[in-house]
C-alpha cells in the first residue's frame, strides 16, 4: 500500500461536453522532496553540530514512509513506526500531540498532527520536530552565564562592601582612636573625615564635645591656680598673723623681763657711773689707771643707755596722735642724714607719691621708725649703693605705703624670721632693740611692717599705715581731716 496526494480535472471536448475525468498522483512513500521542503521552509536548513535542527516526517498509519530524520549511520529513517503514546492521541483520538518525544536516536520538541482523506478518516501523521540540544545548550549557557553574572555580582557586591566598610571603618577607627585621646585626657581633637553624613554628624559632635572639654578643662584649670593662689595668699596671710600675734605676745613678755631688770641693774649703773666719775676726776691727768676709770665711765654710760632703752621698749608708750604728714617727715629725714659721712656714697632717690592725705599718728614715732630703717640701710651699703624711698596710697586708697629700700648685701634666709626679736642683732655695738621698737610702734599704729630680701641685691622694707586710725569713731576725727 502507498499515501498519494493526487487531484481529478474534468475533460470536455469542443464542444464543452464532458468526456472523461484527468487523474494525477504523487506516490508519498519514500519522496523525499516534500519532507525536505518542509524542513526548508521552516527551519532554513539550519545546522547545529553536524545535525538538522528541523526534521519533518509523513506517516502512513503508523509507519514512516518519507522522513528526513536519519539514522546513526546517516541513511533516513524509513518504515520505523511511532510511539505508542502517540498513536493513541493522534492516530485513535485524532487529536495533535505536542512535546518532548525521543526520536530514532535523540531528542526533539515535536508535534503530531492527523491525516486524513476526503472522506476525512485518518490515514496518517504529519511530524515536524527541532532539536532539544540546541535549547538544552541555550538553557545551560544561559545558566552558566546568569551563574557567571551572579559570581561576578557577588564579587562585586563583595568588593564595593569591603570598598564601604572600609571607608566606614577608617573614619569609625579614628573617631575610636579620638574618643581613646579623649579618655586620656587630651581633649584638643580637630576630627576632618571624609566619611558618609551620619559618621560626619558624630566626628563634628565629638569634636565640639572636645572643644567644649578643652575651654572646661582650662577654666578649671584656671580656677585651680585661682584658688590655690587664693588659699596661698590666705595660708601666707594667716601665718602673717601668727607670726604677728606669736611675735605680739613675745614682746610683750621681754618687755615685762625688760622692765624689770631694768629697775633692778638702773641703781648699780647710777653708783658705778658716780664713783667711776668721782674717781677719774680725782686722778691727776697722767695716771694710768684715770684711762681704765675713762673705759668704766664710757661702758657705764653705754650700759645705761641700753637700760634705757629697754625701759622705752617694756614701756610701750601709746602713741599721742594728730593729723601728720608723712611726705613731710620723710623730707626731713633726708635732709637731716644727707650731708652725713655715712651717707656721702649713698645716691638717695626720692619718689614721694602726690596727693598723699595726712594721716593720724604719732609723727616722733614716725620719724623714730623711718630713722631707724634709713640708718640701718645705710650702714648695709657700706662701699656705696642706692637708698630709695617711696610713698604712695595702696588697697583701695585706705592705706598709704612707705617703702625704703637698699642695695646692699642682703638678710640670709636664716636671719628673716628673727630680726624683729628684741636684742637679736649683727652689729657689734648693736642693742637689737630698734627694729623690735619700730615694729611694736607700727603696730600700736594699726599698721604693718614687712620686708623682702635677696642676698647680694639688697633689702625692702614696706611699712603700711592706715589714713583712717582705728581711735576715730566719731564724726569729730572725721570733721577735722577733711578740714
């Protein structure tokens, strides 16, 4: 039996009447020409690897009478039959049949349509196919490409991550390295990172905490050296006033001792002194011993005007104040001492502050006191130097300062504390008296003396009295100076 596609044409003669009928046909089986169109039409002879991508095969019932699917050995696959599945859809149902089939030696995508005759019963199958490896290969590519693409994705994802998580991390170590300085307590930190917004809102937060510390950290630091400068000046102030009171109450006890011996020795000097006198004036002038009576009555008189000074320092005479003007006694004084011998090398500088108000005190006193400390400057320079006195008002115009100061050898650090001590002197025809006297006088004043010096450079003595004394409480003192 065969498959033929054949036609009937209808044969008249000249005179246009029917005479006969044409029959043609084309045998299907094994021509391979139609298959072959087929498979040109559809697929353009495509080739992949040596094979046909498109096939296409005629079926006659369920045998394959013309095909252009080949066999391993490359002649076409004739007279094979179809799957069973197949024949039962297409050949039984007559319906297409559309899939995944394994065709003679590989597989295709294929699709199963009936044949049917002009009394449409089904009579064969026409198969078209193409090759699964091409799309199996496309698929796998496209795998292994999106596969590629996923790595390479990652390694970047990868990359730009260790890329932001080092530029995060660089700024987050020096803001860590920053908050470690500050810990330390170095707080001048300047923080200029470039880094994403949030990490540069935090370095311009720690570094105005940091700024802020750093002004914190130097107020306290000022306010430390103010207050310990303040509890210096305090300590200094309150041991001032210890030594003040201890030195108040040795006074006054070697003024108490002081009187009394000289009460008891004043009587013994009196008969010395009168005897020694009557005894050298009895004596011819060429005797020898009239010059040992002449050392007696001169040691004697020396004696006695040490016992009068002690009575003058236990006596402590208080003060017979009135308005008295300090500029004034101290141009005195330098008039008085200027043309002295002790002073011919001594250049005297004068700084007497103006406007300086008269004060109430004892002027005697006073001029006791600057006396006392101009002497013992000068006879501190003894090769020459410079004597300079100043007055001027201080604390708040309250106080008014005298200072007389030297240029000569100095007081030693252990001499400092005891040259206000009654009799404690370094002169060898010293009584040590004076400046005990000087201090106690200032004292009873309301006032203060104290000094500076510095061995080799000279001595400052600054004497502080105030222009209101502490005996005026009523309006009478206060009439009187301001008249």
């Amino acid at each position: 039996s065969g498959m033929m596609i054949k036609s009937a044409v209808p044969i008249f003669d000249e005179d246009n009447s029917f005479i006969g009928i044409l029959i043609g046909g084309i045998l299907l089986n094994r021509n391979f020409k139609i298959v072959d169109k087929i498979k040109e039409v559809v697929h353009e002879k495509e080739v992949y690897e040596g094979r046909d991508i498109g096939t296409a095969t005629i079926f006659q019932n369920d045998l394959r009478i013309s095909t252009n699917v080949k066999n391993l050995d490359g002649s076409r696959a004739i007279s094979s039959l179809v799957s069973e599945e197949v024949y039962d859809k297409v050949l039984v149902e007559g319906k297409k049949w559309i899939g995944k089939a394994f065709v003679v030696n590989t597989w295709y995508i294929t699709a199963y349509e009936p044949i049917r005759n002009i009394d449409n019963k089904i009579i064969g199958i026409l198969y078209v196919g193409i090759l699964e490896k091409p799309f199996n290969d496309i698929l796998r590519n496209t795998i292994i490409t999106f596969l590629g693409i996923a790595i390479v994705g990652v390694l970047l994802i990868i990359l730009i991550s260790l890329l932001i998580a080092r530029k995060i991390s660089k700024p987050l170590r020096q803001l860590e390295s920053a908050a470690d300085q500050i810990a330390k307590g170095n707080y001048n930190q300047n923080l200029i990172i470039d880094a994403p917004r949030e990490i540069e809102s935090l370095a311009h937060s720690i570094t105005r905490m940091s700024i802020r510390l750093e002004r914190e950290k130097r107020e306290l630091e000022t306010w430390g050296e103010i207050l310990e400068k303040k509890v210096k000046e305090r300590t200094d102030e309150i041991q001032k006033i210890h030594s003040q009171l201890f030195r108040s109450e040795k006074l006054a006890s070697i003024g108490k001792l002081a009187a009394g011996v000289a009460h008891e020795i004043n009587n013994p000097l009196t008969g010395i002194l009168t005897n020694a006198s009557l005894l050298r004036d009895d004596l011819e002038e060429g005797d020898p011993r009239r010059e040992d009576l002449e050392v007696i009555v001169k040691e004697t008189i020396r004696c006695r005007e040490i016992v009068k000074r002690l009575l003058d320092f236990s006596r402590q005479t208080a003060p017979v104040k009135k308005l008295t003007d300090v500029n004034s006694i101290l141009e005195q004084i330098v008039l008085f001492v200027h043309n002295q011998t002790a002073f011919r090398n001594i250049k005297i500088v004068k700084e007497f502050g103006p406007n300086i108000p008269e004060i109430m005190a004892d002027p005697d006193q006073i001029r006791q006191v600057c006396i006392n400390l101009i002497i013992n400057a000068s006879e501190s320079m003894t090769r020459g130097g410079e004597l300079r006195i100043k007055t001027f008002m201080a604390s708040g115009n309250d106080l008014i300062n005298v200072i007389i100061s030297d240029t000569g050898g100095g007081i030693p650090e252990n001499l400092r504390m005891k040259i206000f001590d009654p009799f404690f002197t370094t002169k060898e025809n010293g009584t040590g008296l004076g400046l005990a006297i000087s201090y106690g006088i200032i004292e009873q004043h309301g006032g203060r003396i104290d000094f500076t010096s510095a061995v080799g450079e000279g001595t400052t003595f600054n004497i502080s009295l105030p222009i209101k004394s502490q005996e005026m409480d009523g309006d009478s003192y206060g009439e009187d100076i301001s008249r």
